[in-house]
C-alpha cells in the first residue's frame, strides 16, 4: 500500500479491493507470514489443508468468527436442498469424500465447538473416492440417503457405471457436488434418465463459501457478504458480466490469514440477469475451472485422485507431486522434492 501511494482511506468500497496488488497460490505458499496478523492479534482456531487436485496442497489458518459466519452462511445451500428433499432440516446425507477433506476438516471442527439440536441434524454416511461401484450402491441402498453429495466428477461416473450396468439402486431426492466439476452428459444423464435434480456450489479453502445454485440451477449466486469476487483477464483489469477469465476473490470475514485480492485460479463469467428465485445475491453466469481426471480401476470402477494424492502427499520431503495413468495398471510418477532429503532412508 506504501509502494502504491495508497492508506486505509481510500478503501471505501469493495471495488476499491481492486487497487490492491493481485496476489497468487505461491505468493502465500512461499511466505504465509506475510498474510498473518501480528502473533496474539487473532487466534487461529483451524489450520485448513487444502486437498491439492493441483499436486501441491495450501494451509490456510481460519479463527473462530470466520468459521462460524461460513456455517451461518452455508444456510443459503441447505434452504435450497430442503426444497427438493421435501422440507426440513434432519435428513439421510452420503457425502463421497477422502478422509482429511476440507469438508471433513470442517465438520471436526464444529462438532467440537457446537451443538445442533438433533431435530436439526443430519444423519450423515461417509465413503471414500477409493471405494469400488459396486460397494458404493451397496452401501447406497442400505443407507438410502435423502441427498448424495460429494466429488462432480466421481458421483457421474458413478451413475454412468450404474446406469451401463443396469444395476438397482437407491435413488436421492437430489444431489450436490462441489470441488470438482461433472461433465455436462452426467449431468443430463442423471437429470433425465433417473429424474433426480442436480445441483452444485463453489468453494474453496482459501474463502469456504464462494457461491451455490438455488432451486432454478442457472448460475451461481454469490456469498457477497463472505467474498468479494471479480474476474480479470491476464493483465489484471476486471472484466465485464458474460467475459470469461480469471476468479480474484477477497475473504471478508478471515483475518487469521488474510487474503484480498486473490487470484483463485479458476476460469468463470459474471451474469448481469436477474434469477427467477427472486434473490438478490449477485451472480456468476457459468464456472469453466478445470475438471479432476479420474483414475481407472479394473473391473470398471474408477477412483478420486484425491484418494492417491493424499498418500502421496504424506511422504516426507515431498513438495509436489504429479501421477500419470500412461494405461490400466501402469502409472508415470513426477515429484518435485525437497533437495537435503534424505532419499536413501526415504526409499526404503
């Protein structure tokens, strides 16, 4: 701010985020001291993994107030879900998701530090990415979840493999997806083949709530009271409604690490239209980020990467790390590695 001439007058609105410099995932990886407070200013209440569909996960540190207002904020998506699950709040979910997702992460974390009264609560089934087809719908059936929630990707290919097989399976009143995309057939598939709805909602570890689909599932209504969101192109300047470019996003409520200005890295286009659910959030007319592969099994199942990444994350010494399917049972790993690790000991 210095550098640019700028003091904390001149920040009257939220637009005028945008004369901050812009900055990025390595920005913060690279010196996350730089975006906290000063140490006893704000408690940090949770250090936040990020999954790394990228190869290279991010820590955020959340205080207690951000997480609470995102829980607050995450009403919005379940006033929309109650609607196509016939009302109410205490429903059957099967959430499809590695253990130590962000979701997961979140949810220790207020089930420590709340309480919900169970004519509130949901009764929740969790099955990891790296479980088999077959084990999955088992498990469904016997469940018989109100909602499915989870990866895009993996839950239509789930349903593309159930409806190729011509298996018998518990149907939800509706599914949600986010931290990936599902490709448009799936959805269409899953839409009009099996008559369930589908919907979807954006976020991400450096923000949490960024926006959701309501009842009409045409864009994304944005959590403007959690994040500013802009789009740029690559030079930074903003870009009119119906423009693709980059998402750059501010966190309002975080302050235990403080992002403004952010580029998200996703590829998306604001909408100018109004949405016929009468809401007055503002709105992204379509999210183009990009799509985790899947990995193939034998037998015709597939896995998250999530499932994969995780443990190969975990290796001591590791930075980065890319996996390539080059066919079935053959797999091309590239890592980048910390120099000084002990590598001799590492292998075995």
């Amino acid at each position: 701010m210095e550098s640019l001439g700028l003091s904390p007058g001149d920040f009257r609105t939220a637009a005028d985020l945008a004369r901050l410099p812009l900055i990025s995932k390595k920005d913060v990886a690279a010196a996350p001291e730089r975006f906290r407070p000063a140490a006893g200013v704000v408690r940090t209440a949770l250090n936040i993994q990020s999954s790394g569909t990228a190869g290279k996960p991010s820590y955020i540190d959340y205080d207690a107030r951000a997480l609470f207002l995102s829980l607050a904020a995450s009403q919005r998506r379940r006033d929309v879900t109650a609607r196509f699950l016939g009302g109410g709040f205490a429903f059957r979910e099967l959430t499809i998701a590695r253990l130590g997702s962000v979701s997961t992460q979140l949810r220790d974390f207020y089930e420590a530090n709340s309480w919900t009264p169970r004519r509130l609560d949901l009764n929740r089934l969790m099955l990891a990415p790296s479980e088999p087809f077959p084990t999955v719908v088992e498990r469904m059936n016997a469940f018989r979840p109100h909602l499915l929630s989870g990866y895009g990707s993996y839950i239509g290919a789930l349903l593309r493999w159930a409806h190729s097989q011509q298996c018998t399976f518990h149907r939800p009143r509706a599914i949600l997806y986010g931290a990936d995309g599902m490709p448009e057939n799936d959805r269409l598939l899953i839409e009009d083949e099996f008559g369930i709805p589908v919907l979807s909602s954006y976020q991400s570890v450096e923000a949490l709530r960024i926006a959701f689909q309501c009842e009409e599932r045409r864009g994304f209504h944005i959590d403007s009271d959690q994040v500013v969101l802009r789009v740029v192109d690559a030079t930074g300047a903003t870009l009119p409604p119906g423009v693709p470019g980059e998402v750059v996003i501010s966190n309002l409520t975080n302050r235990a690490t403080v992002l403004l200005n952010y580029r998200q890295g996703d590829v998306a286009a604001l909408s100018q239209r109004r949405c016929g659910c009468g809401r007055n959030l503002p709105m992204l007319e379509s999210i183009q980020g990009r799509q985790d592969d899947l990995v193939r099994l034998p037998g015709g199942s597939v896995a998250h990467p999530l499932a994969l990444m995780a443990v190969l994350q975990r290796v001591p010494g590791v930075v980065q790390v890319q996996l390539v399917q080059q066919e079935l049972c053959s797999f091309l790993l590239r890592s980048v590695c910390v120099p000084a690790a002990d590598w001799a000991t590492r292998s075995e």
